[in-house]
C-alpha cells in the first residue's frame, strides 16, 4: 500500500466551502454574505489610501529584506502595545507587557495556546458557544481539550449572561477562558462593560487564565471604545492575553499581520515570557514576515497616516451601521412584522439573524444569497446594490 493510503479526507471548512459554492453559482444576483471581509460600497475589497501611502513611503527608501527578530519589528510591537493598551498605560510603563508579532490573529492565538500548553499541559479552555469556527480546531490543535461557556441565547437575542457566569464560576483554576474583546464572531452580541467587571471578578475569584481575542478593535465604537475592556482587565491586576489582528482593520488579510501580548505581573516575569514565547515561534516559523507589519507600523507612527486611518476606519464602521440600519428598514417595508432591533444592536461585522438552517439553505437555492447555516450574515458584505434584493429575499423567507 502507498504511504498515505490511510489517510482520510479531512472535512472541508464549511466558510470556505460555502466560498467555492458562491464562485460556482451562475445567478447573476448572488451575493456572499458567507465570509468575514469588509467589502466597501461597490462590493470591492478595500485598499486603504493609508496602506497605499504607506507603501509608496517605504517603496521610496527599498531596504534589504534580511531575517526579522524572532519578536518581530521591535518599533511594531510597540505600535501594537500603544494601540492596545493605550499609549500612557501603566503596565507599558512598567514594562510589564511582551507583545511579539504574529502571522495574523490566528497566529497570535496559536503561539499564545503552545506557550500555554508548555506551562499548564492539564488545563482546559473554555470557548464561547458558538465562536469563531477556528477557535476550538487552534487549541485543541495545540493539545487541548475545549469546551464550551454558554454565550447566545436564541430567545432573548443577546448574551445568554447569567449561564456565561455560571460556566466560568464551575470552571477548575489554570482554566483558559478564550473571549471576544469585542464585535463576537458570529453573533454580533458584546457584553456591556458591567458585565465585564463581573467576569473579570469571577475570573480572579476562580484563577482563571483570560485570553482576549481582538480581530476586530474600531469596528465596533471606536478604537479606544473598543479597547476598553482591556484597560479593565488592566485595572483588574490580572495577568492575561490578548491576541491582535490587523486584517479588517487595516484590509491587509492577505498579509497576515496581528501580534501576541501578554501582561505578566512584573518586568522580570515578563522577560523570561518572552524568551518563552520565541522558542514557539522559533520551533514553528523562525520568525514572521516584514512587508505588512512595516506598514502597520508606518501608518501607526506617521501622525498624518495614523489620523488618516482612524478615519477610514471610522468610515468602515460607520458604512457597517448604516447597512444594519437599511437591513431593518428594507425588512419592515418588505413586511417584517417582528421586532428587529437587535441587527443594530449588534456590533461588528456579523449579524446572527436568527434564521434556521433550512431558510438559509432557502436563501442560498432560490436567491443565490449565500450566508452561513448558523444564520450568520456578513453585514459588511452588503451595500446600497444589493441590499434592497437581500432585504426582500430575507422577508420572503422569514414569512
Ligand atoms: N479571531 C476572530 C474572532 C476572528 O473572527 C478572526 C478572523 O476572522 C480571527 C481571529 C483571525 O484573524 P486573522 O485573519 O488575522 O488570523
């Protein structure tokens, strides 16, 4: 027999699959609602003008590509502390903070769940129920065994709080609780920061370990809104991680840029997490790649680019809401009857819309509208093109 006779089909990812189902489709209409990318107002995925800029600024003075450090940029996981951590924070001050750069935000997680793995192999890792689809496959990947905290609650449209709290209050010491800084991937639902002060306050009560994933920092409120939640746990005294990424913020998916932070209790602790955190990286890809995390630091550094991409960040945001106002507005004309009120409330990129399988399954064969089976919808995939026709299928279906 052949080496790899016994080696199964592994299951395709279902995003990804739903990708080439939409390619294949012939209906002119169709729309892809399936995958997590900002597309702009023609449907086109964006090019920053603060990329562009920031690319013809470093075209202008062509440097070698030698090996980066094994951390990265040094000047980027500076950019990537004072953006996350806010640039007057005390943990920075005390040099508290090992941020590494990190081939996305996957990246960012997956060195953070080997580090992990080395120091506490027993420990379990809690996920949202449901999450981002890559979350249990990373950690469970890095040897973890992953199970899930209660977070959406279908009848109440939100977060399913009280059952969130009682997951984390039953969860054994060492256990890592994975969460969503913000714009939850997929239901749209954030806690208030209230009830972040109560997870923080179990979190500490039970010794829990917090590892915030941030994908998605200024497309919710604002990049200091968002980023509040980081100052709590901050203000917490808690040691924790916070994975970044810069691919919808800064539309660079394709060059994976994102970082790992961890906050440790002192800047000796911190040092000998970072020798840590390199010997992962080391073993696993050397060391990361320069192109986009020299523009992310040149737009973060450069006053006038930095102000230029906090605008059209804001535009991003501000174009996502305004495509959850027009959904809610487009179904009521079309006859919706029910309450809609939580696609604004939602925030981010994502709507769970409440649709069962079998309707989105409807929407996919007879409209070509292509969302995940979840009921997931990628609101910034819409536009004042389609969303008329995505509004009226949506209300046919919900009929
Ligand atoms: N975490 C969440 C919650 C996400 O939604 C995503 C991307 O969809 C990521 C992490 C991964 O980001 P990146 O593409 O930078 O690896």
């Amino acid at each position: 027999a052949s080496l790899f006779a016994s080696v199964d089909m592994a299951p395709r990812d279902p995003i990804l699959g739903l990708n080439e189902q939409f390619q294949a489709d012939p209906n002119p209409n169709k729309v892809n609602l399936g995958v997590g990318v900002y597309t702009d107002e023609n449907g086109k995925l964006p090019l920053l003008a603060c990329v562009k800029e920031a690319e013809n600024v470093l075209a202008e003075i062509p440097k070698p590509r030698g090996y980066l450090p094994i951390d990265g940029i040094a000047a980027y996981d500076k950019a990537v502390q004072s953006l996350v951590f806010g640039a007057d924070s005390e943990v920075l001050r005390a040099g508290r903070v090992v941020t590494v750069q990190a081939l996305g935000g996957t990246g960012g997680l997956k060195v953070g769940a080997d580090f992990l793995k080395r120091l506490n192999p027993s420990a379990r890792v809690l996920i949202s129920d449901p999450s981002w689809e890559n979350h249990r496959a990373l950690f469970e990947s890095a040897g973890f065994d992953v199970g899930n905290y209660p977070y959406y609650d279908a009848a109440a449209r939100g977060v399913a709080f009280e059952a969130m709290l009682g997951a984390l209050n039953q969860a054994q010491a060492g256990t890592v609780i994975v969460l969503h800084a913000c714009c939850h991937n997929p239901t749209g639902y954030d806690l208030t920061p209230a009830q972040w002060g109560q997870v923080i306050a179990v979190v500490q009560a039970r010794g829990l370990v917090p590892f915030l994933d941030m994908a998605y920092q200024g497309f919710g409120e604002g990049i200091a809104e968002d980023g509040a939640v980081i100052q709590q746990f901050v203000a917490s005294g808690l040691d924790f991680f916070v994975s970044t990424s810069f691919s919808k913020s800064f539309s660079l998916y394709g060059e994976r840029v994102g970082a790992l932070s961890v906050v440790c209790e002192s800047k000796e602790e911190a040092a000998r997490v970072l020798s840590q955190l390199k010997r992962v990286i080391r073993t696993n890809y050397s060391n990361p790649p320069t192109h986009g995390a020299q523009v992310v630091t040149t737009v973060l550094s450069t006053p006038a680019l930095r102000a230029q991409w906090e605008q059209e960040l804001a535009n991003m945001r501000e174009r996502i809401r305004s495509m959850r106002a027009a959904l809610v507005d487009r179904l009521k004309a079309h006859g919706v009857a029910t309450d809609l009120r939580f696609i604004t409330r939602q925030k981010g990129m994502f709507s769970y819309s409440g649709l069962t399988p079998q309707q989105m399954e409807r929407l996919r064969a007879e409209y070509g509208i292509y969302g995940v089976s979840t009921g997931r919808i990628c609101v910034a995939a819409l536009n004042t093109h389609n969303i008329d026709y995505v509004a009226k299928a949506m209300a046919a279906i919900m009929r």
